[in-house]
C-alpha cells in the first residue's frame, strides 16, 4: 500500500474502496482462529508498533503473535487513522505463519464519516473477515442503553441516520464500547463475537492480548537498538 499520500488523495482512496465492503456474513462454518489487532504510539519518538495476536476461538489461549516496529509514514488526521496504522500491520501480517478466520480492530469498521475505518480497510485489503470495536465513539449517535452486561444501543449515523453500528455494554455498569461491520462480517454476528471476546473485563481478550504485545515489540526493539549500538 502506498503511504505517501496527499490528504485528498487518501479520502479518495477511501471512496474508492468502500464499495468492496461486504456488510453480510462470509465466515467459515467453524471458526478456529481468531485475531486481535493493535497499535502503539510510542511517547518519545515517531515509532509505532503493530501486534496481530491469534487466539484459539474456544479457549482464547494464544496461538501465534506477530508484532513490527517502524516510523509513523502518515499525519495524525482525523478519519484517516488507517493509513497510518496500516503500514505498520500489513508488515506485521506477513510474519504470521496461519491466518485467522476472523479479525477484531480496536478501531471502527464503517461506523466512520465515510464508512470505511480500520477494520473495513484492513478486510478489504487482506480479503479477510473483520470487524471494529472502538474504545472510543468515532461517528454516529446513540441513546442510552442499560446497565447490564449485552445491552445494546443502536448507533445512528449523524449525517443520514444509518444504523452503522452498536453500542454494547461488555460488562455491568462499564462504559460501552462500540461495534461495527468491517468487512465479510454482518453486524449482529460483530456485535456477538465481541461480547463473546469480553469474558472479565471491558475489551474484548483479542485486543487486550494485541495492547499487550505492542507494548512488548517496543521494549525488544529498544533492546535490539542498544545491542546494535554496542
């Protein structure tokens, strides 16, 4: 992908590929394999690091971790947070030796401004089935669901009120988090697979195992810049 885009040019980017988003289910009829994606920013520098982690569906017990470091290659602008952080995943990506049956973004899917966030840029670039769960509210509007563990609000597109997304409580009294279609995943079956992935605490295990490994990426990389400079 290439990540020395204008602005404009990545929102065209954008236009062009919303189109190959398949809203509707197109997953395996059992799902052995499921991924947690994430990025961090480093504090102190233009780093960034990328964790794709796989967890056996069932047990949730990890499977494989594939993590990449390198500069940022594209400004901090709102609604274009994918080209960003797809460079450093798709390198990631390529270290994994299975693929997953099912990605989590923490990100949105097309609960975004043009209907295509990380998770629907990511689907569509890797043909995989992917899904957002933001821990923020990117798009959209939402009335008050209740307090219970699987309450559901529907998130209301602001410009033409679109059902884009879903509100979910994942734990009791716990603020939500907010789930949309990425790619080849319906959003009845995304909203599922995250309160499925939320077994103790208020994001999914997928991307709190994918959080954790990002973190480590920057530790082992800091470690191998010191030894190269011995």
């Amino acid at each position: 992908m290439n990540t020395m885009l204008t602005e404009q040019e990545a929102i065209q980017l954008q236009e062009e590929l919303r189109p190959k988003v398949i809203r509707t289910d197109e997953l395996p009829a059992h799902i052995k394999l499921i991924a947690g994606v994430d990025v961090e920013y480093d504090k102190e520098s233009d780093l960034i690091a990328g964790a794709f982690v796989l967890l056996d569906f069932n047990t949730l017990e990890v499977v494989e971790v594939a993590t990449h470091c390198m500069q940022v290659t594209f400004p901090y602008i709102p609604g274009l947070f994918s080209f960003r952080e797809m460079p450093v995943l798709l390198e990631a990506w390529k270290k994994l030796e299975r693929r997953p049956d099912l990605v989590i973004c923490d990100g949105q899917g097309i609960a975004h401004p043009r209907r295509f966030g990380l998770a629907c840029h990511m689907g569509v670039l890797l043909d995989v089935p992917a899904l957002g769960c933001g821990k923020t509210r990117l798009f959209g509007k939402y009335e008050e669901l209740a307090a219970e563990r699987g309450a559901v609000s529907p998130l209301l597109a602001e410009d033409n009120g679109e059902h884009i997304g879903n509100a979910l409580r994942t734990q009791n009294g716990i603020s939500p988090v907010f789930v949309s279609t990425g790619h080849k995943v319906s959003l009845d079956t995304a909203t599922a697979m995250v309160l499925k992935m939320s077994v103790t605490y208020r994001l999914p295990e997928t991307t709190r195992k994918a959080d954790h490994y990002g973190r480590e990426a920057f530790i082992a990389f800091r470690e191998n810049q010191g030894k190269e400079l011995l």
